[in-house]
C-alpha cells in the first residue's frame, strides 16, 4: 500500500467518533451522489474545493488532511480525486482513511495490470497484438495517455498501419517512444455497455447497480455525417466523453454481466488482496455473436454513475427505492459501523 500503512489509517481510524462520521470527498466527478447519498444514509458531509470556486483543491495539502481526520472523515475516492491528487500521493501521503482498497487503484490505471486482472479472471478481452506485422483484421490502436482516445486509430493490415503511424509522426504527433508503446487490439464492432457494479466486501457479493453508455466526441458526431462525406473530409476521429445515456442491456446477456463481474473479483482476490471492494465499473462492447467483451474497468466509481442519481432500472429491482452508487457506498459505511467492520471496507 505505498508508504501509508493500512495500520495508521486503522489507528486513525480507532480515534474516530463512530457516530460522527462524515462521508467527504473531492467536488467533481461523481461527488453529486457520493454526497447526496451520504446524506440520505443520515452522515453529515465535506467537499473539498477551493473557497468560492468550483476547482479541485489541493486535498493532498496537510492542512486538509488534518481538518478531513478532524471531522472524522472517510474520502470517497472517483476519477477526478485520483487524476488530481495523483496515485503516488494518493498512495504515500494520504493519510486519511479512504473507502475501499487504496492498492487497486494502481491495477485500473496501469494497462498491463489491468489488463493481467481481466486475463487471470478468464474475462472475454478484445484478443491483442504483439506485432504490427501480424494484423490481420481490423484493429484498434491505442496509445499511452491517449487519454479519451485521442489519436487512437483503426487499421486493417501492417500496411495500413504503418502509413497512419507514418502521418501521425510527421504531424509531430507521436515520437518513436509511443510507436513503441503503441498497444494493438481487436477492433470489437459492437455495442458499447459500461456496467456499473457493487463489490461488497461485508457481504462478499457483487451487485449489478446500473448500466450507461458513452457520447462521445467526435466519433459520435462523426456517424451523423452521411458515408459519402465522411470519406470526403480527412478527420481522424476521437473518443472524448462529452456526456452519458442510460442504458438497459437486452436481458439475455444478464447471465454474463454477472459472470464477468464474478469472474474480476475473484481475480482481483489473488492478485491485489483483498480486493475489489465497493463500485468498479466493466466498459464492454457487445457484439453480434451476443459476446461481452470487455475493453476497461474502473476499480472505484465510474463517471457513468452519474445517469443513476436517483436509481436504475437495475438497483431498483434489487432495492425497491431509489439507490445511487453514492447512496450505496453510504450504506455500506453505515453497515460497517453497525457490525463494527469498518475496517474491512476502510484503507
Ligand atoms: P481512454 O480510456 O483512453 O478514453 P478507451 O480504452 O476507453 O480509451 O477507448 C475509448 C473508446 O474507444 C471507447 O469508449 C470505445 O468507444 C472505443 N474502443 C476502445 N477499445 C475498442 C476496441 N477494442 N474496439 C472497438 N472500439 C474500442
């Protein structure tokens, strides 16, 4: 777990006042529901953000880290605490106690961790490609920190590769480093599905909680454009997501949601024990052979929990009323608190 050792934050943990709890976090991302929820679970909240500003705020800063140890604080991480805080802090100089295990970040943001959980979890994955030379249907080319798809591109053959790669470099787009690091796979022609689940670690069970998929730009705007245009104009598209919608799978792939699911805790079990623990998210494309095939996770909240505030199709069969993700992670601190097990879902 980095430098901070789970005995401190257990420590720290012992000095805190159970029934003054508060469920904090940074103000983005998915802190809408991590709050609301927090509150309908009956915790008092903090978010932390520059005074009279919406920006992230320095919540690595000590003087924060004391005032949250203060109030009794559990943080609640998401996308935006991470890429903020940054995981080397997150992992060595966050002294507060944290929802969830601290040490799977690391597995989620680092494509051959992530990828060795999903392959050690038996979990269907787009197949990959050592070599550019052994193409031999379309693929899909990603980069490292590529971040939402820029410059990501499809190609068919070692041809087609080496030409896009060839014009990338002499727009200055790449250097012979990210040819390198260039990471091929199969391009999944299907349906996107980001699956939103619930890992809980007092319950040891997982939780389907919601599903959504991506709007992304420009691709999304791009397939507006009849064929012939698209072919006209030289546009290489990108992934950046712009917003989310909703979504319900058909309900005869039910039975492998949950498989993948089972599948990546058990794996995360051996290789980042304890593992999983409270929201990941599985971003899946569906394809015509009704396939679950999964290209990412999330190892914590997922941005796509935002269509769910006030509960999904999904979480209102198993609850009844509403259950965001926000609320749901609430439920489990309140349960952790009530069984005295709160350091079962505490790092
Ligand atoms: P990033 O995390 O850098 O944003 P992703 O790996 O999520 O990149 O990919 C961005 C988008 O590219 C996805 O939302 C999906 O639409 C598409 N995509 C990713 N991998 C594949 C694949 N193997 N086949 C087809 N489309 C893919």
């Amino acid at each position: 777990m980095g430098e901070v050792k789970k005995e401190d934050i257990l420590d720290i943990l012992a000095g805190y006042d159970k029934s003054e709890i508060t469920i904090a976090t940074l103000g983005s991302h998915t802190s809408l529901h991590i709050l609301q929820g927090a509150k309908e679970e009956g915790f008092r909240t903090a978010i932390v953000c520059e005074k009279g500003r919406e920006v992230p705020y320095d919540i690595v800063n000590e003087d924060v880290q004391q005032q949250l140890r203060d109030m009794n604080a559990i943080v609640v991480p998401h996308g935006s605490f991470v890429a903020y805080a940054g995981l080397d802090n997150v992992e060595d100089k966050f002294n507060v106690p944290m929802f969830g295990n601290r040490d799977v970040l690391r597995w989620e943001a680092e494509r051959d961790k992530e990828r060795a959980l999903l392959v050690e979890g038996d979990v269907r994955i787009p197949f990959k490609y050592n070599d550019p030379s052994e193409i031999d249907r379309p693929v899909m080319v990603k980069f490292p920190g590529a971040r939402g798809g820029r410059g990501y591109f499809v190609a068919s053959s070692p041809e087609e590769f080496d030409a896009k790669i060839d014009a990338m470099k002499a727009r200055g787009w790449l250097d012979d480093s990210d040819v390198e690091a260039a990471h091929i796979e199969e391009y999944v022609s299907g349906c996107n599905y980001c699956i939103h689940y619930f890992y809980s670690a007092l319950d040891d069970k997982v939780e389907l909680m919601g599903m959504d998929t991506r709007y992304e730009s420009s691709i999304d705007g791009f397939v507006r454009m009849p064929a012939k245009d698209q072919l006209d104009i030289d546009l290489s598209p990108s992934y950046v997501v712009t917003g989310n919608h909703p979504a319900v799978i058909r309900e005869s792939l039910l039975p492998q949601v949950f498989d993948i699911a089972d599948k990546l805790t058990e794996s995360a079990k051996k290789l980042v024990a304890p593992g999983l623990n409270g929201p990941f998210c599985m971003q899946t494309l569906v394809n015509d052979n009704l396939e679950v095939i999964c290209f990412e996770i999330s190892a914590r909240t997922d941005g796509g929990t935002n269509t769910f505030m006030d509960g999904s199709p999904y979480s209102y069969l198993t609850y009844g009323k509403p259950m965001s993700m926000g609320r749901r992670i609430a439920l489990e601190i309140k349960n952790g608190i009530e069984r005295d097990e709160l350091e079962k879902i505490i790092t």
